[in-house]
C-alpha cells in the first residue's frame, strides 16, 4: 500500500547520501552532466566522508597521492592545478582537497550537512523513495543513491565493563576534531590493524607508555613515504593521461600490472631480489611481483616467509618478532597495512604487546584493561577496532524495498547483488562501491568514478527511452551471486578471518563481500551490460507491472 505524503514534499531527480569521493563526483555527474535535480544528504558537517572522521594521529593514505584522486573524468585543470606534497597523503591533506573539490565545483549548494537518514522506503505506487531523517524532515527523489564508503561504521567490541572505564576512550574513526594529547599517560590501544599500524608508532613518541592488545598480527609492508618533488610532480602531471588509463584496467586500479610469471617459475635468489626490489620501492607493489600469490598457496607462503624474515629483521626481541609475524592465514588474504616505522616501536621499552589469543581480554575496568593474565591500568583507551564493512552502513540507513522487504532482511545470508551495483526488489537504487564489486581489493577512486559514470549513464539510457524504473531480474542477481562465489572460490582470500569476509562482527554472515575479478575485467563485464541495453535489469514504466 502506498504510503500518504504530504504533497507539498519536495520532489527530486535524485537523492545521495554521503559526500565523500563518491557523493561529491555523483553530484556533479547528476547536476553538470545530466541537468537534474540532486540533493546530497551528509550526517558531518563538511564533505570528505571517511576523510573528516578519520582524524587518529599517523591518518594516511596508502594508495599513492597521484593516483588516489579525481582523474581527468572530472577535470583535467583540477589535474594541473592541485600538487600534492607527499607520496602517500595524510588525512589532512586529503581532506583539504576534497573541501578544495566541494567548492571549486561549486557542490555544497546542494549538500545538506548534519542531516543523518534513518530510513529510506520505496514507494512503489508512487514510483518514488522516501528519505526520513533523524531531524524529522522527508525528501522524495525517483532515485536513490547510496554513496556511503565501505568503512563508515565503526566496529566498537562489546566488551564487559566497557562502559566503566574511569578514563578517557576513543575510536579511531570517530576521533576528536581537537586532537588528543597523550603526554605522559599510560595508553592502551586494542587492534592492530591498519588503523593501529599508522598510529601506534605517533602515540608511542608521546605516551608514557603503550600497551597494544593483538588479536591478529599482519603482513605489513614498507609505506616507503616521502615528500613530493617538483620534477616528481611534473614528471606525474605530463604523464597523467597514460595513468588513467592503466589504473582502468589493472587488477587492482593501480597504475601498474601484476608481473605474468608464477613465485615458482624462478630461482629462489632471484624470487628474493624481486621481492626485494618490490619492497624497496614500498607501497603494494609487493603484492604485483608474481600472478599466483593469491592463487597458490606455496607460491603465497614464499612472499609470507619473506615478510616475516623482514620482522625479524627489524624487532630485536625475537620473542616479539615471532607475536608479530603472521602464521595462521596467507599473505594478502587480509588487508595487508602499509607501515613507516611500526616494527621498530616495539624496540621502544615504553611499549608493550599483548597477544590476546594466548591471553584474551576478559573485560574492561574502571582501572583499565584486564586479560587472563592480569589487569593493565591505563589512562586511556584507543579502539583501533575497525569498521562493520561494506554493509553496515547501508543497514543503518533502514533501506525497504518492495512489499516491506528491508535490505537488511534480503541480506541476512549474505549480500546479493547484481554487479555490485543494484539488488532485485529494491528499483531505483544504486550503491555505489557496494559489496559484491571491486570496492575495497581496488584503489577506491578509480572504483568510485566506474560506479558513478556507469550510473550517470544508464540514468542517461533511461531518460533517453522514457524510463523511470530500473531493478536486477532475480536471474541475473543469482547469476552475478554465483560468478562472485565462483571466483572467489578459486582464491585464498576465504582463508583468513577478516573483515573483508565479515569475521571481526559476531554473527555476520561470512562471505567474501567485495569481488576479486579485477578491476578491469569487472569494468569490462559492467560496460558489456551497458552496452547491451542494461542486459540483466528489467526496465519499465510507471504503472507496469513489477518483475517477478
């Protein structure tokens, strides 16, 4: 039944929540490039998305400033005109670039800050969504964009007596916008993650002393930042058509290819030296030396092995050394951190590691941190805990679809999508970088700006055939489940308890949630759907009958 609106409810084109990378480029899309009418809705009180609450001490990025950006499909000037001043960017200064965006585009007139959604319902008579907010206003659009990151949701452990500790707490997502002066107190930080990675070595320089609490230790590999040169950056501007391009159509959206030889197709002093050579440029080209790493699994562990070697090499306690090297799960099979002098703050004497799988955390006091091994008083504590990924965002939005179906109903098995993009009984949305695409295995903005030029596009195809609704046929949603299944399948990624397969949430369901085909491969799938008239999607007029 349809639901009565007031009908003096303003009517959009399209509505979008969140302005990060991914609401501040479909926004443009919709208003320059199409002519509608949009309306970003965004809970925080400026753009940048996981860039202004990810404001933790060490906050950076560890895809390379040059390539994680806007590309020339927004702007060519923007290209030439804004230099970046390190290799892999600080929050900071990511941020200032997409406040720089937001008004040299001239987007926050049609952003709406402080507006948190609480529901999004389909309106099937109507042919419409309707959009409530926490503030009790309701917006109507015909489309309904969710552009609200992968890791928006922060992942806080309901640990006993959480709520009794006597000293200051705080989640690294949700960090204060004043700082945190940590002079002299004893700090516990619980995660090790890529959160705890950047962080850990900056509170360690100015605490009295660190605890850190590992649950699961990393493969982290060297960030090898530094600043950018003017050479560099010339070097990078004049080369930025051909950048593009690669970053399209590479299995990662970086600009350079995974190596087509095997890890046991060469000698071993020669593996070394190219894994040595991978890891002296840093960043994730350690991941790009052979085409099996993630694959086989003895060709995985000669890259596991060489880290480890790696650790050894840099903590002089080789007890610690072996807490920090990873045993139980392949190399890559969970986020693989970028680091600048982790390993060696454990040389530090004011820091301390736990391993809280030989001694779990029992609970939280109003003194601090107790294990099976004994409390550790502390002044403050740091959740370096992560984020529920790629769907919890999209849960908390109160998504229902058709008949009363929520999304989070449909999705209690797991996410099923069709290319990542749309999901069958919900017309009229898009998620943009949703699970079941490449999203998270990629360099997000080279995902983003495929997502979002292939919704501009159909959207185009719509008007352009008089159009209004657009959902997955429930064929081609199992169909996509079942490639996303069947590729994953042949991968180690299943391997590893992490949170690109849900296992840091207690009771969600375990599956891998983006897809690993590759970036250009998948991009390549999405253009042939396109190009054959949205084949998959049933599109229809208003007043037809729903697909079954």
């Amino acid at each position: 039944m349809s639901e009565a609106v007031s009908t003096d409810l303003r009517e959009l084109d399209a509505l979008v929540v969140g302005a990060g990378f991914s609401g501040l480029y479909m926004l443009h899309r919709l208003r320059n490039t199409l002519g509608m009418s949009a309306l970003v809705l965004e809970a925080a009180d400026d753009v940048g998305g996981t860039w202004y609450w990810n404001r933790y001490p060490g906050a950076r990025c560890d895809s390379e400033s040059y390539f994680y950006s806007f590309s020339d499909r927004l702007s060519e000037d923007l290209l030439e005109e804004w230099t970046w001043s390190e290799r892999f960017a600080g929050q900071p200064e990511i941020l200032r670039y997409l406040q720089h965006v937001a008004d040299r585009f001239d987007l926050r007139r049609d952003i709406r800050f402080r507006t948190t959604v609480t529901a999004a319902s389909w309106d099937d008579d109507a042919g419409r969504w309707l959009v409530d907010t926490e503030g009790g206003e309701r917006f109507a659009a015909r489309f309904l964009i969710t552009a609200v990151g992968c890791l928006s949701t922060t992942n806080l452990p309901e640990f006993p007596g959480r709520d009794s500790f006597r000293g200051e707490s705080f989640h690294t997502g949700l960090w204060p916008h004043e700082g945190v002066d940590f002079t002299g107190k004893r700090v516990a930080v619980i995660g090790t993650g890529a959160t705890g990675v950047q962080l850990i070595p900056e509170v360690a320089q100015e605490a009295a002393h660190v605890t850190v609490f590992q649950r699961t230790p990393n493969y982290d590999i060297a960030g090898g930042n530094h600043p950018v040169t003017s050479d560099f950056d010339r070097r990078i501007k004049d080369d930025y058509p051909q950048i593009w391009a690669r970053t399209r159509e590479t299995a990662f959206g970086f600009p350079y290819d995974v190596a087509d030889r095997t890890a046991l197709s060469v000698p071993e002093d020669e593996r070394q030296e190219i894994f040595e050579e991978a890891w002296a440029k840093g960043g994730f080209r350690l991941g790009t030396t052979f085409n099996d790493l993630l694959l086989d699994e003895d060709a995985n562990e000669t890259a596991a092995e060489f880290l480890r070697n790696k650790i050894r090499e840099r903590v002089d306690d080789p007890e610690i050394a072996e807490m920090l090297a990873p045993k139980d799960h392949p190399f890559f099979t969970k986020r693989p951190p970028l680091e600048n002098g982790y390993y060696e703050t454990y040389n530090r004497e004011n820091v301390t590691l736990v391993d809280v799988n030989r001694s779990p955390i029992e609970a939280i006091t109003p003194a601090g941190v107790r294990t099976a091994d004994g409390e550790y008083e502390v002044d403050s504590i740091v959740y370096a805990t992560g984020f529920d990924a790629m769907t919890g965002t999209l849960f908390k939005l109160g998504i229902t679809g058709r008949d009363g179906l929520t999304l989070a109903e449909k999705w209690a098995e797991g996410p099923r999508t069709y290319l990542g993009i749309a999901t069958h009984d919900f017309p009229n949305l898009f998620m943009i970088t949703g699970p079941q695409s490449p999203s998270v295995l990629s360099n997000m903005p080279v995902s983003i700006e495929q997502h979002v030029d292939w919704v501009a596009g159909c959207l185009r195809h719509l008007r352009d055939q008089g159009v209004d609704r657009i959902e997955p046929t429930p064929e081609a949603e199992e169909g996509w489940v079942a490639h996303h299944d069947e590729v994953t399948a042949m991968t180690l990624l299943p391997r590893a308890n992490s949170w690109w397969v849900g296992a840091n949430i207690p009771g969600k369901h375990r599956s891998l949630y983006p897809y690993v085909g590759g970036v250009g491969v998948y991009r390549g799938i999405c253009d042939d759907v396109a190009a054959k008239g949205y084949e998959g999607f049933a599109l229809s007029r208003a007043g037809a009958a729903a697909p079954a």
